[in-house]
C-alpha cells in the first residue's frame, strides 16, 4: 500500500520580476519553517520597459498565510511598498 499525502491548498502571497528577488523571499520564508512553492519565469516588459506581470510567483500553505505575511511585512521591499500606498 502506498500511503498518499493529504492535499494542501496553496496560495500566492507575492509576486517578483526576476528570480533573485523571489529567491531571497523563498529563503527567508524557509528559514522561518514556512513551506513555499515558487513558479514563473522572467517577467515580459511592454512600453519601453515597464513591467508587464510579476514572472516569479511565491505560494505558501493556506494554513500558513498569517505568519508569511507577518514575515513578509517585515522585509524591507515590503515597507517600500507600504509607504508608497500611503502616498
């Protein structure tokens, strides 16, 4: 008999536009103990270089969404982004 693993729900909590950035994330998520699942490629760009969509998705149990983004709220590109709202 082969024993099956129950089936996790994963959930994107971010996105990046190259793989560095989501790479830092991943490992600072799995160094706190968070499992993390992260897909993409490089992000296309249109209008001279904006970026079109974030190429690197970050995804994380549904069970474990608070602590990430309580982590993540911590990281400094995540206050840049947080004072940029507030603007």
């Amino acid at each position: 008999m082969s024993s099956q693993e129950p089936h996790v729900e994963f959930v994107r909590v971010c996105g990046f536009p190259n793989e560095l950035e989501a790479s830092i994330i991943v490992q600072m998520l799995n160094e706190e103990g968070v499992t993390t699942k992260m897909t993409g490629s490089s992000g296309t760009t249109v209008f001279g270089g904006l970026p079109f969509e974030e190429g690197y998705q970050i995804f994380v149990p549904h069970s474990e969404v608070e602590k990430t983004q309580q982590l993540l709220h911590k990281h400094p590109h995540f206050h840049e982004l947080d004072s940029a709202d507030e603007n």
